[in-house]
C-alpha cells in the first residue's frame, strides 16, 4: 500500500499542515516523528501502514498489522507554557470521535483521558510525548485506529475495529477525515486552550457516572467518575472527598 495525502475538505486543515510523510513500514511514527524537523509553524504528520514496534501509553505494545490500523504522528510546536498544551490529547481524542460520528459511527466515545471506545472495547487511542520544552513546547501525539484488525491480533484487552463497527473506509478516506477533524483542532487548541474542548466533553465521557478505579502505582482507589477538570484532569468522588487525578499518574479502570 503507496498512501498519497488524500484531499483536505477543511480549509482551516489545509492552513495548519506544514508537511505530510508516509512510509510503507517504521518502527514507530513516534519514534520517527521525534527525529524530523519542527515547522516553524503548523503541524507535520507521520504516518506508516504497518508499524514494527509502535507503542500506547504507559509502555504499552500498539499492535498494527500491515493495512490493518491507521497509525500517525503529529508533530506541532505550541504557544506554551509546557502544563496547559500536555492535555491536548484530550481535545484530539474529542475531535477524532466527533469524525467518526459524522461519518456515520454512531457511539463512539472517549475514556479519560484519550482511549476511543465503543461500548467496553477500545477502538483507538492517543499518546502525547514531549520532544522538547524550551524556546518553546514541542510535542509528538500519536494517534492510533484500529481498522480492520485480524482476529488473532494479540491485544489483552478488549477491543474492535472500524469494520466489525460497521464503517469501512478506504484507507485514505479515513485519513483524510481524521486530518480534517485534528489539524484544526490543533490550531485552536494553540489559541484557545483546553477550555473549548472541555465544554464538549460530557457528550463524549464514558465514564461520567461510573464506578471507576483508580491505580497510582501500587495503590488502588475505588470512586465515581464526576468528569473533567479544567486542567485536563479526572475528578473522581471517594470516599474521603473529591480528588482530581492527571494522566501521567494513574491509570483508572471501569469497576466490574
């Protein structure tokens, strides 16, 4: 598979894209990302067929066979400081669900803080990655779809793809949409910050409500999901009171 840039319907997606690479076969398109220059302005984009040793949050294998998942990089220097552009996978994850309803994937939606879900089965997700904090932020977010996924794929948890969902989309197709769904959404992220984002959330929040559990290292804490923060970070009610907790410390899970 030889993947062209498909067509920009956005013109605000045209406007943000500095560069658009593919390759048949990487290691990572994070990892390649985090060797190529930054532009100087806007957003540059690595994306791969078939990733060799791609990889999710918290150290994690992200399985993509050859044409089986769509798999890219972005690669976007922010206005700073470096504390309010990290939660910008939170407003890439909305935005990537908001194009998978529009094109027709009715309840889709997003687990705190970036794993897109159907139901109980993850479909996606994103990994934010910082490359660099000084002139300026620079950060490397990957993006990961599972398409057409085989069905001795070794992933341990549960899962499924844009096929067994119901929406087939050629390759480029796909693309083409989630870049006009996340370039924008990059540039006002940049300008306005997640506070745009967070007023969509609720419509997208699978765990608003629910029994969650919430692991920071070796500690577990039981509570209810009760939405987002400002910051980007998970409010959860426990029995001793209310806490807000960020990604890069827990991990929280549905309570069976």
């Amino acid at each position: 598979m030889d993947i062209a840039l498909p067509p920009l319907r956005s013109p605000a997606a045209r406007s943000e894209l500095a560069r658009f690479a593919w390759a048949a076969t990487v290691d990572s398109t994070q990892n390649w990302a985090m060797t190529e220059p930054v532009p100087a302005r806007g957003t540059a984009v690595f994306a791969a067929g078939h990733q060799r040793a791609g990889r999710g949050r918290r150290g994690r294998a992200w399985q993509s066979p050859p044409g089986a998942a769509l798999a890219l990089s972005l690669l976007r220097a922010f206005a700073g400081p470096l504390a309010a552009v990290v939660p910008v996978g939170l407003a890439l994850a909305i935005a990537t669900a908001d194009a998978l309803r529009r094109a027709g994937l009715a309840g889709v939606g997003v687990k705190w803080p970036n794993d897109l879900v159907l139901g109980e089965a993850k479909l996606g997700g994103l990994l934010v990655e910082v490359r660099a904090t000084q002139p300026q932020p620079v950060l490397v977010i990957g993006l990961g779809l599972n398409r057409t996924l085989p069905g001795d794929t070794p992933i341990d948890q549960t899962w499924t793809d844009l096929e067994r969902a119901g929406l087939q989309l050629p390759y480029a197709a796909l693309l083409g949409r989630i870049l006009d769904a996340v370039l924008p959404a990059l540039a006002r992220f940049d300008a306005e910050g997640l506070a745009p984002f967070a007023a969509d959330w609720p419509a997208f929040d699978v765990l608003a409500g629910r029994a969650v559990r919430v692991l920071a290292g070796e500690h577990v804490l039981e509570g209810v999901a009760l939405g987002l923060a400002g910051d980007g970070g998970l409010r959860v009610r426990h029995a001793d009171g209310e806490r807000v907790h960020h990604a890069g410390e827990v991990s929280v899970r549905v309570a069976a």
